[in-house]
C-alpha cells in the first residue's frame, strides 16, 4: 500500500517546496503533484488515490480572484466522489494558508455533518485590519485528540508559527455551527498573546471569531491551519532563537512528523 505524501499545487502557489522538503528530511516519501495531473490533463497523470495524505500549500492559487482558494476548489470539485472516497478511507487532507481556503470553499471543512458540505458553513473575509498580515503568530494546541495531524503536540502548547495572509477572517453561517465545532472537539489551534491568553489584534492577526487558527473535519482527518509550520521546521528559523536558549527545535517540527507517522501506521 501507498505511504506517499503528495504536495498539490498549481498556479500561484507558494511554499511548496518548504513543504515537501520538511517531509523529505524527516524521511517521508513526499513529492510535488501538479492539479493537473491529478485531473488527467497532462501525461504524467497521478490519482488522488496513490497518496496516503494530501497537503495543499499556501500562496494566492489563480491570483485568489473571485475569492480566496475558490477557483482551485473549483478544479478539485471535478473529482469530488475521488475526494470523499479518499477522506472516507481515513487518508489524510491538509490545508495551509491558501490550501485552508481551498478547502473551506471545497466543503471539506468544517463538514459537520457530510463528508463534504453541500452549502457553505464557513467562509474567510478580508483581515480585520483590512490589509495584509505577516507576523509571527502564537497559536495554541486546544484539541483533545481527535485531529490526527497534531498528535504530537499536547494540550495547550503554545506555538509560533508564521503568517501571511489578507483573507484569514473566519467567520461562521451561524452561531450553531460555531458551538458545534466546539462540542465536536474540531478547533484545533487558536490565537493567543505571549503569555498564552486569548487576546485580540495583533495577536489574533485577522480578527476571526472565538481566535480560531486551525480546524478539523468531525473525522480529525481533514485539517486546514492559517499560519505556517514549513517556516519554523529548524529552531533557527524562529525570529528569537538566538535570545531563547529553551527553542530546542522549531514548533512546525512535529505538525510533520504527526503525518509521518500516521501515514507510516496507515
């Protein structure tokens, strides 16, 4: 059986490379596939179903017109019954930044209560600053065991990962929606201050609702995450790595080694 990670990209996606290198160093049998092949469009044609996980990276896929991740979700949607054959095997559907709006637009999240949704339960807006933010961010773990791509992370560790984004607004078709993502334990990460409580602008950079940073689908097996864990693989890569002597290895470390290891056990 298949162990492979695939990095699905297309036009206008960035940190792909940051993403598929962070598998290879930990070993992982990771590779670059084009949204193209993956629909058949090109002779190098791949299937969704060759892979044990998925990732989609962040960037601006299609210049982000209409809205963000909307014309990428579009293409995948061609392959929708492939889709939710792949989540419904218990593989593994990751988004970040770019890939997260993917995926919200998609249905594949929250789904609360499909494997994709037919009607929108969430969307992103436009940053409550109303403009670009890339800052370090601090999130922190707040699931309790069901989203399998955080595993290796305990309750209510505190993190640093990057963001960079104009549309990392989360909010909600309901108030209903909201607290059943919060019964079905599917929040995975949320924005916090450095002293680990829930505060607002700048530490929650886009002004989304109750600080969500991440969620997952009611399976745990489809997560999407605003910030980014590619840029902090190495403690170097923290921006106060050379004044914190505690910064052991970089906080996105384990988000990757969370998937290896599910994928290696699949």
């Amino acid at each position: 059986m298949s162990k492979k990670i695939g990095i699905l990209t297309m036009e206008g996606t960035n940190c792909e490379y940051e993403t598929f290198f962070a598998f290879k160093r930990l070993k992982g049998d990771a590779e670059l596939v084009h949204i193209k092949q993956i629909l058949g469009e090109v002779k190098n044609e791949r299937s969704i179903g060759d892979y044990t996980c998925i990732i989609i990276p962040g960037g601006f896929s299609s210049g982000d017109y209409i809205r963000a991740g909307a014309i990428f979700a579009s293409r995948l949607s061609k392959i929708k019954d492939e889709i939710i054959e792949f989540i419904e095997e218990d593989k593994l559907l990751g988004g970040i930044c770019n890939g997260y709006q993917v995926l919200v637009e998609l249905g594949a999240l929250p789904a609360t209560k499909k494997t994709i949704s037919d009607e929108k339960e969430v969307a992103f807006i436009i940053n409550s600053s109303n403009k670009f933010e890339c800052r370090p961010t601090l999130v922190k773990h707040v699931n309790n065991g069901k989203c399998l791509f955080t595993r290796k992370y305990k309750k209510d560790d505190v993190l640093l990962f990057p963001s960079a984004h104009g549309e990392g607004n989360i909010v909600f078709r309901d108030e209903e929606t909201l607290n059943r993502l919060i019964s079905n334990d599917q929040i995975v990460f949320r924005y916090v201050d450095d002293k680990g409580d829930y505060s607002g602008y700048p530490w929650n950079p886009n002004g989304s609702i109750f600080n969500i940073a991440g969620i997952c689908n009611n399976k745990g097996n489809v997560f999407g995450l605003m910030p980014h864990p590619e840029r902090v693989f190495y403690r170097y890569m923290h921006p106060d790595w050379t004044r914190n002597r505690d910064i052991d290895r970089g906080d996105g470390l384990l988000f990757f080694k969370s998937i290896i290891d599910y994928v290696e056990r699949y």
